[in-house]
C-alpha cells in the first residue's frame, strides 16, 4: 500500500524569539523542514511526501532547496487559513483511494524512524494511529467552584504523525465541513471523527521541544 506524508509547516517563529518561521530556523547548520522531511524520506524512499506551506513562504522555500541543493522528492501545496485548511488541501494531492497517509508538523523534525513506521502499521491494521506521551506536569482543572487536582495516570499528550487510511481521513474532512460550514480545527479534532477506529501508539522523547534545542545550540 502507497504512503504519504503531509507535513504541515505553517508557523511563526514568534515564540522562538526569531522573525524567520520556526520551521526555517536552522538546527544544527540546516533548515528545520529540511530535517523532518528527510525524516520521513530515509523512513522510506519511496513515501510520497507533500508539505503545506503559506503563500507567502512559497519564494522562501523555493530559495532555500536552491541554496542548499535539496533535492529530497516532495510536492508543495499553499496552505491555508489554519492547520485544517493546509491539511485539506495537501489531501487534494492525494490521488490513491487506497493508501495510509502520516500527517506531521513540519518542526517536530526529530520523530524517529520507529515512530514513523509505528504509525504506518498500526494505522494498515486498524484505520488510525495516534501517537502519545505520558503526561508529566502538574495538571490542574478550573470550575466555577474553584481549582482542583487531576490524576495524571489516565491522560496522555497527543503527538504527530498522526497515521489514517485515506479513506477515513477524507470521509473525516468531508463530514466536518459538511457539519460545521466552518474550518477552524486542528488535526486532533479530524482524529475524534474517527475515534471508532483510533489506535494509541506511544513512545517516549522523540519530539524536544525546538526552543530547548535552540538554547543548547
């Protein structure tokens, strides 16, 4: 079965302290998106990889595989409004009606090659697969009678990629549109659509913060 990849690289850069996108941010000498897509590429050579970039970043981008020879085979669709819309439209680039599509963001670039391939299997077994974290932090919950504890021991964090079936992706797409005429949300909402068929697949310390990275750079 045909793979996919649809890497979401639609950030600012603002909570990095850079007026340059997070995901152009050099880490380690090369461009962040030019790591998480050669994540996926070394995953599998033969993945067909569409990243979603705002218009604006089109020219950048194209400047940047230019100066630095990067000739990893993708496809670039322009994003949109927000994460559900570039989804959506990376979507259109996918053709199969048949095949296991991972959506990530384009700077998580160091989702490891057992993650990746995590995902992809348990999603041809059972339609989806989610990867997840344990929770670490404090958690607290804020009602009208005031602030309270939560155990830790039953939540997870929600981390990309986040593995479909074609089919259940679009169908997921399809019905929000429909339902709501609005296109304001993100990736874990679509996932909730599928919930019959949702799958957890944790792992560890994959995705470090880039902010720390940047520090000990």
């Amino acid at each position: 079965m045909k793979k996919y990849a649809i890497i979401v690289a639609g950030g600012s850069g603002t909570r990095f302290g850079s007026t340059l996108p997070k995901q152009f941010i050099p880490l380690g000498g090369v461009p962040v998106l030019m790591r998480t897509i050669k994540a996926f590429a070394d995953y599998d050579r033969d993945i067909n990889i569409v990243v979603a970039l705002p218009s604006e970043h089109l020219t950048l981008w194209g400047d940047l595989c230019a100066l630095r020879n990067f000739d990893v085979p993708h496809k670039v669709v322009e994003g949109g409004a927000n994460r559900f819309e570039s989804v959506r439209n990376a979507l259109f680039a996918v053709n199969e009606t048949e095949c296991l599509v991972a959506v990530h963001d384009g700077a998580r670039p160091l989702v490891s090659r057992q993650v990746i391939a995590a995902g992809f299997e348990t999603a041809a077994r059972c339609g989806t697969a989610i990867p997840t974290v344990p929770v670490t932090d404090s958690i607290r919950q804020l009602d009208r009678n005031g602030s309270h504890n939560v155990s830790r021991e039953s939540l997870v964090a929600v981390q990309t990629p986040q593995t479909f079936r074609v089919e259940i992706l679009k169908e997921a797409f399809h019905r929000r549109c429909v339902g709501s005429g609005v296109q304001r949300h993100t990736g874990d909402s679509i996932s909730r659509r599928c919930e019959q068929h949702q799958n957890h697949t944790p792992y560890g310390h994959q995705h470090r913060r880039m902010d720390t990275l940047r520090r000990q750079q």
